[in-house]
C-alpha cells in the first residue's frame, strides 16, 4: 500500500515552480477510443470506429459509418481493465461484444448507463458512459507491445512478446523467454537496429518487417511526443490483409507535461474517478481515498504515512491519505472537513498538525468554521503541535466544540481507533 501512495504522491506533489499547478492532477489515463484516436493522429494502424454516448448516436454512427458491415464490434468504456470479462449490475455478461449488425442497438442500450463491475473496478463497478463501435477486424496473430519508463535504464524500454491477448503476468509465467525488452537510449532515439529487435520478438507471421518497424518507431515517436508514461498494447494484431494494428491499447501520461499536452489532458474524465479525489482536486488538496473508517487531515506526506501506519498499528484502518500541505488557507480545511464528513463510511476524524510553516491556529480556525458549515457527526480528535500551538488551542476551546484532543500522535491513533469503534 506505501509504494502505491506514494507512487500516486509523487505525481501531484505541491510546488511554487509553475502557475499551472493550481489544481493537483492524477497521473491521467484516457479511454480506450481517445487512445485509438490519438494512436491514428500519430500514423499506428487501428481498427475504424467512433464513440458514442446515446442510443440515437449509437444509429447515427452505424448508419454513416458502418453501412455496409454485417458485424461490429461494441465496447463498453470505462477506466479499468477486464472489460470483456465483466458483469453489469443489471445482469447483462460481457462489457465487449461482437454482434450483428441490426442487434448494435440493444446490445448498447443494455451497457449505456450501467454500471460495470470487473476484477480492477472492485464491487463498486464503474458507470458505462460511452461506448466505442468498432469494426470487425480479421486478426490472425496477436502479440504483445508495451512502452514504459525503466529505472534502471533511466529511459523507456521497449517490451514486446510473441504471444498476445492475455495479461503480460500470465505471459511471463508461462512464456519467460518469447518477452524480450529492449531498451531505448533517450538522447538517440529509436534506431533501425532497436526496432529491428522489437520485430524479431514479435515474430509477426504474415507482415512486412520493414513495415512492422515503421510501426514501432511510430508508436515510440507517440510516446516520447505525447509524454506517455506507458504505452501498451494487447493484442498487437495482425490481420487477414498482412497488416499491423493495435486493437486495444493503454495509455497513461506524465502529469508534469499538463503545460505543453494540455489537449491531451483536456480528454480527462472526471466521472471515471472518485468523488472525493475529484473535490480535493479543486480545492488544491492531495487527496487519496482508501476503503477505513478513519479519516485522516494532516499536513506533510510523511506525517501522513506515519497517521495512517500507526492508526493500523492500533487495530484501525485509514479512510484515507490527506495532506494539506505546508501553506494550506484556512478554506481549504474547511473543504478538507466538507471532503471527509461526506463518507459514509468515517466513523471518525483524526487532525493530526505539526506546525512548522502551516500554522495550528489556521488549522484550528479551519477546524471551527467547518463545523458551522459541516453537521460534525462523528468523533473528531485532534493533535496540535508547533507553531502558535496555544494560540490553536485556546481557539478549539473557545469555540464550544466537542473535541478529543490529544498529547502525541500515538495517543491521537489510540484514541480515534476507540472513538471509531465507539
């Protein structure tokens, strides 16, 4: 759970370097037919179709776009994986369907506006917005294509498998030596050499190597252009008329390039995140959502994890990650509460402040207009230490409000967890 956190902090960490950074981004992924679109923009084969969000699109797309074809391929669209293998909640199996084409429409009706519940959406499932109408391609050979960003190479490397369309674990497990990887020097570039060697791993059966590595130097042309922290495609397919085409495809993208990929960070989709992230976002909070029953207000990333981990040390469970950080306003607490009062499942609040150059008096004040504006229903205990300390105190105890307060942070833990339980 730490590397997680902290992998997810590390993309929206607070800083004066740049005005953009008003807004905390997550590390932006982008559905499967904005991939497809850009992928297409960039010169990389994929399969022909459109998006659609309503049923009348939905016709207006097979009509214009499909009129000739006998089957299509329909895809439901959310940000997680394990689509094809999914469960709606209305019942209907499968979120990716071949079907005739007169039977498009009732296929997409039962997806439009349902949720969708796969092994990496958890029980909670994720709404179907759009779906993605594609044509049926011919495949006769899938492989496995993927760009990523490598430690120890300190650049991207290149992995590619002969053998596609299934999770690249299951691929490493079963097929170690068909996964090749090949990594890229960042100031050279891809060289005829480099995607030489990516073909040969592929071993593409029917397709032109000059052209399949014409194909893999765009593809990395996309990811260095674009500012892609990942780019994997599965299948890498090849089909009936010798071609290569990526026929689904993922895509993530460096948070730290919003300024110059601003057209690609408008493809954002705010309703395929959490709620609770969503709103931190505005307020310039950084924000984590977790599944416990204590939520957790601190300021520093590394007090935060200490909270969270003696808060698990005393038998409780975090509700989530939040760091106001160091120069936190005194609106941004009262959001901070507005954010942690609105989940249902907190049962109690821990403010845990050590003021150096965020103040506990802010902190405090934060505290005491959140609860005009906020019906504090659960148990709020609060730690204060630092800076204008006393001054932070005298304001909690002259505000009336039932509090719990705390001497230290292992007391604070303590007493959340029993407040919690309570």
């Amino acid at each position: 759970m730490v590397r997680g956190l902290l992998n997810k902090l590390a993309s929206k960490s607070l800083s004066v370097a740049g005005k953009w950074q008003q807004q905390q981004l997550r590390r932006l992924n982008i559905h499967e037919y904005q991939g497809a679109e850009l992928m297409g923009k960039h010169g990389v084969n994929v399969p022909r179709g459109a998006a659609a969000s309503s049923i009348e699109e939905v016709k207006k797309i097979v009509k214009d776009m499909f009129p000739n074809e006998s089957e299509l391929v329909v895809k439901s669209q959310i940000l997680a994986g394990g689509r094809g293998l999914g469960t709606f909640k209305n019942g209907f199996q499968g979120g990716v369907h071949i079907v005739k084409a007169d039977k498009v429409e009732e296929t997409a009706g039962k997806m439009l506006g349902q949720t969708l519940v796969t092994k990496q959406t958890g029980p909670q499932g994720k709404v179907v917005n759009k779906i993605y109408l594609c044509e049926k391609v011919s495949l006769v050979n899938e492989m496995y294509f993927a760009i990523m960003l490598d430690r120890t190479t300190a650049g991207p490397l290149i992995i590619a498998c002969q053998k596609g369309g299934t999770s690249i674990e299951d691929l490493a497990e079963k097929f170690p030596d068909m996964i090749i990887k090949v990594p890229i020097d960042v100031f050279k570039g891809i060289t005829d050499e480099d995607a030489a060697k990516v073909v040969d791993g592929l071993a593409p059966k029917v397709s032109d190597k000059k052209e399949s590595m014409e194909q893999v130097k765009k593809l990395y042309k996309l990811f260095c252009d674009c500012d892609c922290t990942m780019l994997e495609i599965n299948p890498l397919a090849e089909t009936s008329d010798n071609k290569l085409v990526a026929a689904d495809a993922k895509l993530n993208f460096d948070d730290n390039a919003y300024f110059r990929q601003k057209e690609i960070f408008a493809l954002r989709d705010p309703s395929q995140e959490d709620p609770r992230e969503v709103a931190a976002a505005k307020a310039d909070l950084n924000y984590i959502g977790l599944d416990g029953q204590i939520g957790c207000m601190v300021n520093g990333a590394g007090l935060a994890m200490a909270t969270m981990d003696i808060i698990k040390l005393h038998g409780g469970t975090p509700a989530n990650f939040l760091d106001v950080g160091g120069n936190a306003s005194e609106n941004q607490v009262v959001e901070a509460f507005k954010i942690l009062t609105a989940d249902d499942k907190v049962k109690a609040i821990l403010v845990n402040i050590f003021g150096g150059i965020m103040k506990c008096d802010v902190i405090a004040s934060g505290i005491v207009n959140a609860a005009k504006q906020v019906a504090l229903k659960v148990p709020v205990v609060v730690r204060l230490e630092g800076t204008n300390v006393d001054q932070g105190k005298r304001i909690l105890k002259e505000s009336g409000m039932t509090l719990i307060t705390a001497e230290d942070l292992d007391d604070a833990a303590e007493k959340a967890v029993k407040a919690s339980a309570s």
